[in-house]
C-alpha cells in the first residue's frame, strides 16, 4: 500500500483537511463575532455620542483587520481543498453543493470584501452614515457566510432532495430540501452562537486583563468588559439550550453519532445511562473504567426514566465512527460549555452587588477563560465531523471513495507545508493580536483614518505611537 | 455554438477569471516589483494603494474556483489534482502576500518588516507563477481516463508550463507598473513607467512565445490558428495584439495622455491572449478529453446559480466600483494613504 511515514494517502488528506479547515475556522468563529460587534459599537457610538463606544471600536478593529486578513487567506486554500484533495468528491457531491458554494461567494465573500476597506479606511472619506453602513454590510455578509456553508455542511450531515445519475452523481431535485435540511437551522443557530460566545469571552478576556493591569479607570476597558459579561450571562445558557435542540435533532437523524458521543457502545433496553468519565476501547467495544449515573442518558434526550437508546452494536463495525475521539472532544465542549454559564452568573452576581471593576479573581477567570470559545467550537467541531465517519455524504459517500487519485507522498509533502507554514504565519499573526491587545485602549483617540504618519494601513496605528514607552520601534 | 446555459456558464466564469486577472493583476505586479522599490516610503505607499480593495480581488479567484466546481464539477475534479503542487504553492503563496498587508505594519521580533517584504514579494512572485504554469499544463493537455486525472506527477512541469508561467509574471508585473504610473507621481511613476516599458517588451516577447508554440501542442490547435481559410477570422487577434502593442509603447515612452491609458492598454493585452485562448480551447474544458458538455453540471444546478449570478453579479460590479471610488486619486509620498 501506498504510505508516506505510514499513513495512506486518505488519512493523510484527512488530516490536512482537518488541520486547514481547523485553522481557518478560528478566523471566522472571531470575525462574525466581531463583525457584529463592532457593528454594535458604532452603532451605539452614532446614537449616544458616548466616546467609549469608539474608543472600544478604534481598540478592536484593528485586531479584526487581522483576524479577517488571515480569514480570507486560508479560506481561499479551503475553496480549492475540494478539488486538490477530494475530487470525487467534488465530482459526485459538486452539482448539490457547488451552487450553495457559488452562492456564498456571490452574496458573503464579495459583500464582507468590497466594504471591508470602506469599514477599516473610510470613515473620514464617506462620512459616518456610509460608515455605519459599510460596517452593517461587513458584519451581515459575514452571517451570510456562515449560513450558506453550514447548509452545505447539513446536507452532507443529512442530505435530502437529490437524485443519483448513471455517472454516480448527486443530482439535485428540490432545492428548497436541499438547502433546509433537517440539521440545518440546529446546526446553524448552534455555530452563530457559538461564533458571538466565542468573541464574548475573548473580549471579556482582553476587558479583565486590562482591568487587572490597573486600568479601572479606563473607561473603554471598563466597558468592554462589562458588555462582555452582559453577553455571556445571555448566550452561554441560550448555547446550553441550542445545543441540546441539536442533539435530540442528531438522534432522529444521525442515532450513531449520538451513541459514539455517549459512549454507549452497547444498546439499552431500559434506560441508557449518562456516562460521565470512562475510557473507550473500541476493539472490545466496550467502556473501561465508567463512571456514569443510571437512566440520566435517555432522561436528557426526552425519552422517560426507561427509554430505550440504541448503541453502537446495532451497526456492523466498519460503519462505527472512530468513538475515543468524539467522546472526549464532546465532554470538552459540554464542560466548558457549563463552565461559561457559571463564568456569566458569576459576573451578573458581581454586577449585582456592584463590584463588576473591583473583582480581580473574575478578571482572572475571565482572562483564564479568554480562548474557551474557540477551543469548545473546535472540539464541537471535530464531534460532529468525525461522528458522521466513515461517510463523507452520510450514508450515502464512504469517506475512503472520495478522495484524489494523489499519492500518498504528494499529499504528505503538501500536508508538512502547511503545518509548517500555518504555525509560522498564523502563529506570527496571533502574537500580533496578543500585543494588540495587550497595550492601553487610547481614550478620544482620534478617528482610525485621521491619525497622522506616513506608514499606515487598515486602520493600524505606527509602532512607534503605539509602543510608547519602549526606546525604539521594533524595526 | 447556440447560447445554451452551459455555454453561458463557461463564458461567466470566463469573465470572472478575467475580472480577476484585471483586478488582482496588478495588485501581485506590485508584489513582483518590490525588489525594483527598495526604499520603505515607496514600499508603504505601493501597499497602501491596494489595501483597502485587496480582498475583494482575490475573491474573484474564489468564484473562478467555486463557479468551476458548481457549473463544472468534472472539470474541477480533473485540473486540480493534475496541477496539485501548483495549486498547493499557489494558495501557500496567497497566504504569504494576503498576511504581508496586515503583518507588515505590526512586525516585532523575529519576524521583521524584511520578513513581510520578502512574503509579500516572494508570495504574489510564486503565485503568479503557479497560476500561469497551470494555464500552461492544461492548455497542453491533461491526460484522463474515465472521471479521473490519470497523467503523470510530473506532468505540470515542461518548458512550455514555464515559459507560461514566466510570461505571466511578467505579465502581471506590467499591470502591476501600469497601476503605479495611475496611481503615482513624481519619481516614483518615471521608475514605474520605466519599469512598463521593459514589462512590456518582455509580456509581448511572451505572448508570441506562447503563440508561437500553441499550434504545435495539438492538432486542433494547429488547425485553428493556420489552416487556410480559418486563419482569415482568427488572424484579428494577433492583428490587434500588434496594434495594441505599438499603442501601448507609444503611451509609455512620450507619456502623453492619460495616466489610466498605460493600464487599459495592457489590460487590453491580457483581454485578447484569453480571447486567443478561447480560440485554442474551444469547445473544450479540458483540452483534449473533456468538453464544456461533458463537464457540465445537471441543468438543474446551472439553471439554480444562474438565476442569483445574473442579478448579483451586476450588484457586486457596481458595490466594487464603488470602492474604488471612494479611494480613487493619486497617492502622495509621505502623507500615507489618506
């Protein structure tokens, strides 16, 4: 068999998608948050005149020019993976999901680009309302965006209203199914949340680290952090409710999946049980070590003290998803998950007593917290991916019958570049948003395109300016 | 060749590659120019003359590629993993220049300025490279048998593959000369209008390069360009090559005229070499295996995109225009973009 440091060409296309579908999401998961957010501020800005709403608008914009730059680019590499990589794929399954594909081009991609450069450069060129609106058009384009590939994504989960042709194509009947898929409007609600919870807890994070350098008394940091902890104590119990609609939805449409997160390897006649910690071996099929509570599985999806939960015998084998990993990345999704709905009652508790600016160990936990929304998106992630395995089109495209004719060691040479290349350049990226947002949020700083200097782009302030009190710019 | 729907797909998508190759053209010439820009003043503004719209033409690579995989999803299954390094170096490429816009102002610690300057040269280099080979390795042929590539590994890599690649460096490089000459003024635009002149010479030896080799790859080529009395109706398009040529070098050497007519000459270039590969494809995506037809997506899929491209496509032109309106006028030297 074809091998390239013994994996086989489609693990080693699976990783690759994987590692760059990965990497790419973190950007959007930030930038449809952020999008709306900055929406928000100005918006607010425009209406209460209240300088710290720009203030706070002027301090993460220019993180979101990054986030989105580095969005874009990795997103492109995304359009092209289903061709390079999974070509039969994109031959069968290409005339249900490339038109969904085009559409998201067409309305989303175009949308957030062409007023991207108005939002970042314009203000002072088109004047506040044309602003405002460019600003509105960025954060709708990026929504639209995310509506139109978890379509695709849901069909793929649970296709509906297609044909198969003489060549083995997916042909489309009704467009209308096609698009709203039974997953669909869970699996979309689920993600856009978790994309503003994400962004809530990264700009609470920012708001308590600013906060515990002793910058009370700033008002912007002040502010952030308070809107953050008002959007948190709202979205992360709405997540918990969200997420559990897409779970009992997943257990009408995809009851294996649901049995591999659960860890039922075995049916249960009389009430499965909620295992909470245990050790998968799928060989045996069994689970080592369980710690679980009686009946608590079946209670939770609705089905009585008694409801009987199909488990992962009653599918043969090589139709089981590989179950450690959907396991373990649910539990770190469903644990932070109810980690973030104690984070936002304890801030509302905070804010009651009216000590909101006087908590270091919230500050402190909501610093801890910061990446929490990305990791539990991620890990949510790679439950649903891998919990559809071994299908690509579910039941419908076996993972393996749809991948590039490529050798293994092309796709391996490809897969080191673009380990190597995306630590390098995103991680060069990150550490630049981290110093952003390490430094001071100015107050009354003036408009992003009315600062002077020769050297600017994208609303970025020298690094001189902004590295006041070091000797010497970094270059 | 009646205007069914497939053949009104294959003529969108060819309008947004070339939308893409007017717009992003000149963004990766900036990139490709840098080594002849040493100064940081002049790198900054050559930047800041593309950042606010640089997204938005590289979105139109994103149609080109997602607009093949909807209308024809044989032939995107076909050309990619056929040209797999090439697209792979290609996007590694555009993550380099894309990051390079943003990056480059923030640049702390290892990673300098000089690095970003070197990612944003090398990337739009690389990329423009790759796109022009991969131009190239289908315009020779790719090699299928039933739905599937079944040519060799190395099959994207031939003297004809890189001088397609090299003329489009260059090519872009010319573009990328010609939007500074818009854009500038002062010293910096006779170095660019200099630096035309030479990009020209060497795109026009290009093109007749490419030319000149075409008809020799397959027999239909050959047929189409030089069999009497087809070479009558063909002949206009290295007729006005001609013609475009000695207007273009006449705007660069006594730069009288507007400053936007260097660019839209040479755009006017690049219109005819696709039209002139029209010409050589036609009937065929994948030349010699796999027609339009064959590749073609179920009407049904067609006729679904069809409908939105028709009434977005005008909105997206009119919204990007609009952008570049607002950020349009010469750049000045040491007063940033703004």
């Amino acid at each position: 068999m074809d091998t390239f440091l013994g994996l086989d060409a489609t693990l080693l296309a699976r990783i690759q998608f994987g590692f760059t579908v990965s990497f790419h999401f973190i950007f959007p998961a930030i930038s449809i948050g952020l999008a709306s957010y900055l929406a928000v501020l100005n918006g607010l800005y425009l209406w209460t005149k209240d300088a710290a709403y720009r203030d706070v608008f002027n301090f993460w914009v220019k993180i979101f020019a990054i986030a989105f730059g580095m969005g874009v680019v990795s997103g492109i590499v995304m359009s092209y993976q289903f061709g390079t990589n999974w070509s039969v794929f994109s031959d069968l399954a290409g005339p249900v999901v490339g038109p969904l594909m085009a559409y998201e081009v067409l309305t989303a991609f175009f949308l957030e680009a062409g007023f991207l450069g108005i939002m970042l450069f314009g203000r002072e060129k088109v004047g506040p309302g044309l602003h405002m609106f460019a600003t509105a058009m960025v954060a709708v384009g990026t929504a639209i965006s995310a509506t139109w590939i978890l379509s695709v994504n849901s069909w793929m989960q649970t296709p509906q209203g297609f044909g198969v042709n003489a060549d083995g194509q997916f042909i489309p009947e009704d467009w209308w199914a096609i698009v709203f898929t039974p997953s669909f409007p869970y699996r979309l609600a689920h993600t856009l949340t978790a994309a503003y919870l994400t962004t809530a807890f990264i700009v609470g994070g920012v708001g308590g680290w600013q906060l515990l350098r002793g910058r009370v008394h700033n008002a912007a940091a002040r502010r952030m952090f308070s809107m953050a902890m008002w959007m948190i104590v709202v979205t992360a119990p709405l997540q918990v409710m969200v997420g559990h609609e897409h779970g009992l939805n997943t257990l009408e449409h995809q009851p294996v999946k649901i049995a591999a997160m659960e860890g039922h390897f075995h049916s249960h006649e009389d009430g499965a049980p909620l295992i909470l910690f245990g050790l998968p071996d799928q060989e045996a099929g069994e689970m080592r070590y369980e710690l679980s509570i009686p009946h608590l599985s079946s209670v939770i999806f609705g089905l009585g003290w008694n409801g009987a939960m199909e488990g992962l015998d009653v599918v043969p084998d090589e139709e089981e998803p590989p179950v450690a990993v959907i396991f373990w990345s649910f539990r770190v999704m469903v644990g932070l998950g109810f980690l973030m709905v104690g984070a936002g009652l304890w801030g509302l508790v905070s804010r009651w007593r009216g000590n909101l600016y006087a908590s270091p160990w919230l500050w402190r936990a909501m610093v801890a917290m910061g990446p929490s929304g990305l990791v539990a998106v991620i890990a949510g992630w790679i439950t649903t991916e891998v919990g559809r395995q071994p299908y690509v089109v579910y039941n419908q495209l076996r993972t393996a019958d749809a991948v590039s004719p490529l050798g293994a060691s092309a796709v391996g040479w490809s897969l080191i570049a673009f380990i190597v290349i995306y630590f390098a350049v995103f991680g060069a990226g990150v550490l630049y948003i981290l110093r952003l947002m390490h430094r001071e949020p100015d107050l009354g700083e003036p408009d992003v395109d009315a600062e002077p200097g020769p050297t600017r782009a994208a609303g970025i302030t020298p690094q001189q300016q902004f590295d006041r009190g070091r000797s010497a710019p970094a270059e | 060749m009646a205007l069914d729907l497939t053949t009104a797909w294959a003529l969108l998508l060819a309008f947004a590659v070339f939308v893409y190759v007017v717009l992003d053209g000149f963004d990766l010439g900036l990139g490709i120019l840098y080594p002849f820009f040493p100064e940081k003043q002049d790198r900054d503004l050559m930047m800041n003359s593309v950042a606010p719209v640089w997204d938005g033409n590289e979105t139109w690579l994103v149609l080109g590629g997602g607009g093949l995989f909807a209308a024809f999803p044989l032939a995107y299954a076909i050309i990619l993993p056929a040209t797999y390094p090439l697209i792979i170096a290609m996007l590694l490429a555009l993550v380099f220049r894309g990051v390079a816009f943003e990056f480059r102002w923030r640049s702390v610690g290892m990673f300098s300025r000089r690095t970003w300057d070197l990612a944003f040269m090398g990337g739009s280099t690389v990329a423009a490279l790759a796109q022009g080979m991969t131009l190239g390795t289908l315009l020779q042929g790719i090699t299928v048998e039933g739905r599937a590539y079944a040519g060799g590994w190395w099959d994207w890599l031939t003297p004809f593959t890189l001088l397609c690649g090299a003329s489009v460096v260059v090519g872009y490089a010319l573009l990328g000369a010609c939007w500074l000459n818009l854009k500038t003024e002062g010293e910096i635009q006779e170095r660019a209008r200099w630096l035309a002149r030479i990009a020209g010479l060497v795109t026009v030896g290009g093109i007749v390069a490419v030319s000149a080799a075409t008809p020799f790859l397959e027999t239909a080529y050959f047929e189409r360009w030089l069999v009497w009395p087809g070479i009558l109706e063909v002949a206009i398009v290295p007729v006005l090559v001609a013609v475009l040529t000695l207007w273009l070098a006449r705007a660069l050497t006594f730069g009288k005229g507007p400053d936007w007519l260097p660019l839209v000459l040479a755009l006017g270039l690049f219109l005819l070499c696709f039209a002139g590969l029209g010409v050589s494809m036609w009937p065929y995506v994948i030349p010699p295996s796999v027609t339009l037809q064959e590749a073609a997506a179920p009407e049904k899929s067609q006729m679904f995109m069809f409908v939105g491209a028709v009434v977005l496509v005008p909105i997206i032109l009119a919204y990007t225009a609009y952008a570049y309106w607002v950020f349009r006028g010469k750049m000045k030297l040491g007063e940033g973009y703004h």
